[in-house]
C-alpha cells in the first residue's frame, strides 16, 4: 500500500466532486430533504382521533361522559348527532374514525348500579389505528367508571412508568433510525458510481495503465466521498438533535465513532457495486436496491425484527443498518455506552473491513 498513490487518487476524487456543483449540493440536501420530509410526515403517535358522539339517552350522566371525551386528547369530536346515519356518512366521507353511542338506558342502568354499556364503532381500514383508538376509548371508558366507584374496581392498581422515551414519542424513536438509514443510503449512492462513471468517461484505463494498485484505488476514492459522507451525517444528526429536538442522552463521540465505521463500510459497499458494472444508470439502481430497501425495511428502523418471519429475521442479521440504529437509539434515548454496544460496533467493524477487501478484490479482478 502506497499512501502518496492513494492520496493522489484521494485528491483527485475529491476535485472531481467539487467541480460538479450540481451532484454537491445534492449530495449535501439529499439528507436534509429526507429527514424533514419522514420527521414531519412519518409519525407512529395516534391522537386527536375523529370522533362522533351519538348521545340517546341525554341525560346528566350522558353528557358527563360525553364530556370525558370531548377534554381527552386522544380525540377530536368532529360531530354530535342523534342517529347511526350520522356516524356512517362520517365514515364513509373520512372525516371519522371513531363512533361513540351511549344507549337510551345508559343512566338508568347507571343508577340502578347495574352495567351500564357504551358502543364503540370504529372504521377498520386502517386496523393499526383503529386498534390504537379502541384501548384508548376503552381505557377513558374504565377510568370513568373507577371514578363513579362502580364495581369494577380492579383488585390491583396497575403504576406505568415509561422509561427512556418517557413521553411516548414517536420521533424521538424514528429520527435516530432515520439518520442510520440516510447514511446507508447516501454512502452506497455516492460511491456506487464512481468507478462505472471512470469506464463510461474512458478515464479508467488511464488509471489501470498507471502503478496504482486496486487496494489503493479503492482507498483513495473512499476516502473522498468519506469526506462528503461525514458531512452529510453531521448534518442529519443537528437537524436531528436541533430542529427535531430529539435527546442525544448518550456519548457524542461514540456515536460519531459508530457513525464513521459504519459510514465506511456503506462506502465500500458503493464501491463493490460499482466496480462490477460499466454503465451508472445499472450501478445507480443497484446501490439504491441493496441500500435502500434493507436499511428500511429490515433493520428495525420501523418494524420490529421480532415480529417478522423467521426466515426475514435470519435475512436481517446481514443488514448492516440494523446494528447501527441499535448504537445510535441506545446512545439517543438511552445512554448506554460501549460497555453494551460493543458487540453492534464489532459486527460494522467487520462488515467494514469485509466489504473493503471484496471491493478491492472486485477491482483486481477488473484490472486483470
């Protein structure tokens, strides 16, 4: 390995990037745009659900409940009204989610000290929420009823205490999964076309016919968009931590450690790509494929790991994004440190290494 041909390749990467203004600042706005974009739009917190109160009985005790869920919020009274037809048309136009009927005979059976029902209609197509909505409803319903001192006080007083994310939510939970993904995203993209971009321009045979050895081109031209990549993940975590608020708890600097392993490793991984094809529009569809939709859709960003098939939890565990969103949720919401996380800053460490040596070898085998 020789450092003055590796940095010469370096330069000149880097050079070629500032030059192209146009893929600059795209490189450089790419990460903002996309974590505004899902930090605004992408939020797992269900409240101010639409609602419909039909009340029949209109009674005092009737409207102390409806009143109960008029002051929760957890829904928005969108209509009151004295027929089914009401909540139907509501559901039907989407302006409700959640219809509320407390019967004719509600007080009376409340007053008598019998079971007094409440009907809860809800529009199941979209079952998460709906299912959300229902313990909502159902839990304001009990509490009310415990507060009356009817006679389904439970034996046991259940205390929740939420630990980490004490408030429930769900941005402090996506944001640190999103910067994971971006860096994913952008390290594979920048680099999966730089070497089909250097046999599409005619450039590459002029650096095959120079000293410099596959291990170096590879080293050199990492190292430059390593440069890009950091910047764009400096700028993902304060958009994070600064607009999005999201409590950096933990050690800064074992994140930015994380961050730049993990960054090299999705570097390398560009680079495996693109040295394997000759055209950029195939090395660009490609890096997007392998970066893309595993660091979405399989590294625990949204979904939860256990709750997928066992043979998409096996697939998982090659996810690279996987174990870096375990570092950067641990050290965001938790502030745990290395003492835990070694092993998932181990597993990038290798994966980084790994990747760079089938980059090179990929590149060997182009030049032989």
């Amino acid at each position: 390995m020789n450092f003055r041909r590796t940095r010469a390749i370096a330069r000149k990467e880097l050079l070629h990037i500032l030059r192209d203004t146009r893929s600059l600042m795209a490189a450089l706005t790419q990460p903002i745009m996309i974590l505004l974009l899902f930090g605004y739009a992408l939020s797992l917190d269900v409240d101010q659900v639409p609602a419909v109160i039909f009340d029949a009985d209109h009674s005092t005790e009737s409207e102390s409940l409806a009143r109960e869920f008029r002051g929760s919020r957890y829904f928005r009274i969108v209509d009151e009204t004295d027929n089914y037809g009401t909540i139907e048309r509501a559901m039907d136009q989407r302006r409700s989610m959640v219809g509320i009927v407390i019967p004719t005979d509600y007080s009376e059976n409340l007053l008598q000290g019998k079971e007094a029902n409440v009907q809860l209609l809800l529009d199941g197509t979209d079952s998460n929420t709906a299912s959300i909505a229902l313990g909502y409803a159902e839990g304001l319903v009990q509490t009310y009823a415990r507060r009356l001192g009817g006679s389904g006080q439970p034996p046991v007083d259940a205390r929740v205490r939420v630990w980490y994310n004490t408030d429930l939510v769900s941005r402090n939970y996506i944001v640190p999964g999103l910067i994971g993904v971006i860096t994913m995203i952008i390290a594979a993209l920048l680099t999966s076309l730089c070497i089909a971009r250097e046999w599409e321009n005619g450039t590459m045979e002029q650096l095959l016919s120079t000293p410099v050895r596959p291990a170096e081109l590879a080293l050199g031209k990492l190292a430059a968009y390593f440069a890009l990549g950091l910047t764009d993940m400096l700028i993902a975590l304060f958009v994070g931590v600064y607009v999005f608020d999201v409590p950096l708890k933990g050690s800064l600097p074992l994140l930015l450690l994380s961050a730049c392993v993990f960054l090299f490793g999705g570097l390398a991984w560009g680079i495996f790509i693109s040295a394997g094809y000759r055209n950029q529009l195939t090395a660009y569809q490609m890096g997007t494929f392998t970066s893309f939709l595993p660091a979405y859709l399989l590294s625990g960003f949204i979904y939860s790991i256990s709750n997928m098939p066992f043979v998409i939890q096996v697939i998982a565990i090659f996810v690279p994004a996987r174990y870096f969103i375990n570092i950067a949720k641990g050290i965001f919401l938790k502030g745990i440190g290395l003492d835990l996380l070694w092993v998932d800053l181990l597993i990038l460490v290798g994966y980084g290494a790994m990747m760079f040596y089938f980059a090179s070898r990929r590149l060997r085998q182009k030049v032989a």
